[in-house]
C-alpha cells in the first residue's frame, strides 16, 4: 500500500459541505462520472451509465444527515473534490467520491481518501470503512485494492429503473461492497 502526501504538502483545504455548495458538488460529481465532460479523467461511467448520477435534493440529503458529512475539497478557492462520510454504528461509510476530470491521475485521490479515513477514525472512532462500487469497474476497484480496501463478493443489485442513479447501458450492474480495517 502506498502512502499519500498530507493535505498541506498538496495544497487542499478540507471543510464540511453547506446548502450554498450543493449546485457547484453536483456539477463535480456530474463532470467526473457522467457525459463527455467525464471522459478527460479515467472515472467515467459514460460508458455504462447514461443520465444523472445525482442531483441538488441528493447532495442537500447528505449535507443535512446527522450522521453523514460531505467533506468538500478545495485548491485556490476552487472547490476540486469531495466524498461523503457516514457514520453507520462500528464502520463508516464512503461514497460520493468525485475529483474534478482534469486533476485526475495527480494524486489527489490518494490524499483525499486518506484524509477521509483519517477524519473517520478520529471523529467517529471506527476501524473500518466500507463503500461500495458498481462491479464492472475493474479498473477502479483495482485502484481501492491499492489502498487497502477488499473485495468483500457480497452484491446488492443495481437500482434499475430509478433514473435517479442513471439510466444503465447494459444489463449486469451491481454494486460490490470493499471493506478497509481503519488502524
């Protein structure tokens, strides 16, 4: 498992999400999943995924859970980043995960994970985090197994015909949960 720079040496600031930010996280999660704006970075789900990936009431949803937190990642004033945090009894969760397409493949991701994990362990006290990922996305599991996170097999389905979560371009999406022992 490699190490990451902390957030100083990078440059980022870390604060919680508020109301005033939900319409500049979705257009980031949008750009950094879904149409061809996506297509600069290397998480795109164009390809198998069409539609939103999620929308101002979703993102305000998060930011407004008691047990939920959407860290927001900035760099020169610009929001760059950010990844949700919940608190679910011994483990947290980790999802909304987006980095603006252009930074991606510098190490950005790294130290923001890290970070992620670091304030999860601190704030809430757990030893694992758990997230889960559409399972056809070799290439982005591959890169969680580099941080310690592991393939658990256990699947739930993919919410098909709720276009909330996009509309699937093939038929065998599901999601996979990974796990990482915080230590």
């Amino acid at each position: 498992m490699d190490t990451a720079a902390s957030p100083a040496d990078t440059g980022l600031t870390f604060r919680d999400a508020t109301d005033a930010d939900v319409d500049t996280l979705v257009v980031l999660i949008e750009s950094a999943y879904r149409g061809d704006s996506s297509r600069a970075g290397w998480t795109t789900e164009a390809d198998i995924l069409e539609g939103q990936r999620t929308d101002p009431e979703g993102v305000r949803e998060v930011i407004k859970s008691p047990d939920s937190r959407l860290l927001t990642v900035e760099r020169d004033g610009r929001v760059v980043a950010c990844c949700q945090l919940e608190h679910r009894g011994e483990y947290a969760y980790f999802g909304m995960f987006a980095v603006s397409p252009v930074l991606q493949g510098a190490g950005l991701g790294k130290v923001i994970i890290a970070e992620a994990e670091r304030r999860a362990r601190e704030t809430w006290g757990v030893t694992e985090m758990h997230m889960t990922v559409i399972s056809v996305r070799d290439d982005l599991i591959a890169w969680y197994e580099r941080r310690g996170y592991r393939r658990t097999g256990r699947m739930t389905p993919f919410p098909y015909g709720d276009e909330r979560f996009g509309i699937p371009q093939r038929d065998d999406l599901q999601f996979e949960l990974l796990v990482k022992e915080l230590v």
